[in-house]
C-alpha cells in the first residue's frame, strides 16, 4: 500500500510541478491580454449581470444559481486550511501571489464560461449539458477541423473519477473529522445523515441542486466574513502590520526554506488555484445550465468566481491569521509558527485566539458547510462527465454510488485518496488548458466584435456548428 500511495504521490507532484502552474498561469496572463482584462474594465457589469432578472432563456437554472452553484463546489477547505498551508510553507508573502492568481484567473473563469454557454447542447431528457469535454471537442472541430472527441473524453474520463475522490471521499472525510472533533459524533452517525440529506438534495437533480445552493452559500459566506470582520475590528491596530509581512515577503523567500521560487511564488500560485479552480474546467460545466444565452455575459458572471472564493474568502482567513501574533518574522527575518501549527489547526487557533469558542465554531461550521456543498456541486460536475462518456441513463446508477460513497468518506483512512484526488484535479486541466489557448483567438474576436458593437441594436454572430444565430442586446 505504501507503495501505491508514493507511486501517486510521485504522479500528483509531477502533475502540480513548475510546468502545470507555469501553464496555468501562462494561460491566464494569455487570455487576460487577449481580452484586454475585461475580468477588471467589467467588474462592475458584472455584478449588474449577476442580480439581473433579464436572463429567463433556455436553460435549467438562473445564473445567480450557477455562480453559487460553482461557488459550492469551489469554496471548501482550500479556503480555511489551505491559506494556512501556503502561510506554513510559503510565508505570508504567498497570500500576494494568491491575490495575483486571481486576478488573471478571472480571465480564465470568463473564457471557460463563454465556450460552456457557446458549445452547450440540450440532452435527451431537455437539460443543457457543457463544458470543456464539449468545447474541447466540438470549439475544436469548428476552428482546427478533424475529430477531437479524444479530447474531450480525457477531460470527462479525469473529470468523472476525480469527482469522488476531490468532490466526495474527501469532502465527507472532511465533515467527519470536523465534527468528531467538535462534537465527539461517530463517523459511522455522520456517514449515515450525509448520506441521507446529500441523497435528498441530488435526487431532485440540478434545479433541487441550485436551489439549496444559492441559499446555502451566500449564508455560510456571510457568516464566515462576519465572524473574521469582528475578529479583524478588534485587531484593527494589527492589520497594517498584517499587509507590511504580506509584501514584505512577496518578492523574496528569506524568511522561509525552500526560497522565493521553492516556497513563495509555488504555494501562493498553486492555493491560489485550488482557491478557485481557475483553469481546472469544472465551473463551467455549472454555468452551461445557465439559463443565459449570451456567452460573454454568463463569462463576465462567471469570472466573479475568483473574486468571491480567493479575493474575499481567502483574504479574510490570512488577514485573521496575520492579526493573530501566531506568526513572527525574528530579528534575523525567518518566520516563526507558535507551536509549529499548520493547515486547520493554524486557522482554528487563530480564530479562537481572538474569539474564544466562537472563532473554533465558525471554523467548524465552516469546514462542515463549505465541505457539504463541495459535495452537491462536485456530484453535478461528474455526473455531466459521466454523461458525455456513457450517456444520460447512466447517472441514475451513479447518483447511487455517490450517496454510498459519502458514508465510505466518512468512516475510512483517505491517504491514497488524498493524493490520487491532487493528481486527477490536475489532468483534468490539460485537455481544458489545451482547448482554452486554441479557441482563445476566437473569444479575443468574438469580444473585441460585441464591445464594439454592443450599442447597436440586435447583432448578430453566425455559429457555423450549431446552425443558429445569438443575439447580442
């Protein structure tokens, strides 16, 4: 077994070495130039686009219901634990290049969602079904001609089973031990009520799906914020300092091992990613169900992702560790951890340090919340994979093996899952990351064309694959 676990474990750093982040991040500063930065010139629209009631197209759910939606199954315990694994590792210094991740992934998140919303097709029970396996495969055949459905299967096939290891054993894992912890429950009890409410909700498919998600996030994301907002209030005096370690640490890796490329820049990069899923192709499998026929719009939402799960959520977890005096810079500038604390422990102590009891249960709540609704939306994500490999009736089997599966998570040791999940998480990438930088070109056009016009009344675009016209309002 301990050598099945470091044969994956060899493949997982592979997957997430040098060249994985360099591509990650080479696409995103690609397609932030290529689109002029419109994740930044349109912030503001799109926040118009997200609360708008004007998108009653064809489609399952609004688009409100597809950013929460993806936002569920994005925000978990990358955002509590692992802003404090870069800090560990990285220094605070990583929180920047956290920051820069998002910043350019907001580009990636919008170009993903255009090609979900362009390239989507209606299946035979009338649901709308999109993402990379489709964009990958069709946006390919309509640009480069040829047949590259091997492309998009790749990305079903990593898709699929990373949803039960990333999406499910883990998550399940997650909520299990939290709540041992917290409460002494017994994983075999909580195995049984996850299982119990995760079936009541998927059963119903993506509307029952959206349904619990647009309340659930914004609520957990609410409370979570106002529970580091006090904590940040009451160390106010803390917070400049808590910026100066921030870039102070940026550009250099001085006060940690492993130097500025080994430690900083690589764990600031790669939880920066995991913080949102930039580049990944998982939101937009979500955001193809939109009921949103306008691909720039649904992207300008989309690209709201990265602001949300790592500009907001992320920020908040180190600004409340930073202000804690957990962390120190010693007067020859290594960094010093009280108590060599790391990952969940780190942001339970900081939280609690400052709000006795309270700050452990707004962690707990939020490791169990964020770690639920990861389930809900992951359970969505591969079961479209499954779709596009097998077809629709074989989701009735796999909603099935998904329910069993988060008792499973929550009762058994997840080595090998943890790092088979990482390497998974990481292949998906390539087939989306490829299929992005060929059909960047198209969306530059296609951009560039509908900001140029946009005052003109109705339009239109020809989408030669499909053999039918998109208006632009």
């Amino acid at each position: 077994m301990e050598a099945i676990n470091g044969f994956i474990s060899m493949i997982r750093n592979f997957v997430w070495g040098p060249i994985m982040i360099l591509l990650l991040v080479g696409t995103g500063v690609f397609l932030t130039i290529g689109t002029r930065a419109i994740q930044f010139r349109k912030l503001g629209y799109a926040f118009k686009m997200l609360f708008s009631k004007e998108n009653k197209e064809n489609g399952d759910i609004s688009s409100f219901q597809a950013l929460m939606t993806s936002l569920a199954a994005t925000i978990g315990t990358g955002n509590i634990a692992g802003v404090a694994t870069a800090i560990s590792i990285g220094g605070p210094g990583s929180i920047f290049w956290m920051w820069i991740t998002a910043a350019i992934g907001g580009a990636t998140k919008f170009c993903e969602a255009f090609l979900a919303i362009r390239y989507r097709i209606t299946n035979e029970k009338g649901e709308k079904s999109g993402g990379p396996m489709y964009y990958a495969s069709m946006g390919m055949k309509e640009r480069y001609g040829g047949n590259w459905n091997w492309l998009g299967y790749l990305f079903a096939v990593f898709g699929f089973f990373a949803s039960f290891g990333t999406g499910n054993l883990v998550q399940a894992n997650s909520v299990a031990s939290s709540l041992k912890a917290s409460m002494g429950l017994s994983p075999y009890i909580c195995g049984i009520i996850l299982s119990i409410t995760a079936g009541i909700v998927i059963i119903g498919g993506i509307k029952s799906i959206a349904k619990i998600t647009d309340k659930l996030v914004p609520t957990m994301g609410i409370i979570y914020i106002l529970g580091s907002l006090v904590i940040l209030i009451n160390q106010h005096h803390m917070i400049p300092k808590a910026f100066y370690l921030i870039f102070s640490n940026a550009f250099n890796g001085k006060a940690v091992s492993g130097g500025f490329i080994g430690a900083v820049l690589r764990m600031g990069v790669a939880r920066g990613i995991f913080s949102n899923e930039a580049g990944l192709g998982s939101s937009p499998i979500i955001h193809a169900a939109s009921k949103n026929n306008d691909p720039i719009k649904e992207g300008l939402i989309s690209s709201l992702g990265c602001f949300f799960a790592t500009l907001i959520i992320c920020t908040m977890t180190a600004l409340v560790i930073l202000v804690s005096g957990l962390i120190s810079i010693d007067k020859n500038g290594l960094m010093m951890i009280s108590d060599n604390l790391s990952g969940a422990a780190l942001t339970t102590v900081a939280f609690n340090s400052s709000l006795p009891n309270l700050g452990a249960f707004t962690i707990s709540f939020g490791l169990i919340f964020f770690a639920f609704s990861t389930i809900l939306g992951w359970y969505y994500y591969g079961a479209k994979c499954l779709e596009y490999i097998a077809g629709v009736k074989a989701i009735n089997i796999y909603k099935w093996c998904w329910i069993f599966s988060c008792f499973i998570g929550s009762i058994v040791r997840l080595d090998i899952v943890w790092n088979l999940s990482d390497a998974l998480n990481g292949l998906m990438a390539i087939p989306n990351l490829i299929a992005l930088i060929a059909l960047g070109p198209m969306i530059f056009h296609i951009t560039k064309k509908y900001e140029y016009k946009k005052n003109i009344k109705n339009p239109v675009f020809y989408r030669p694959s499909h053999n039918t016209k998109y208006y632009i309002k």
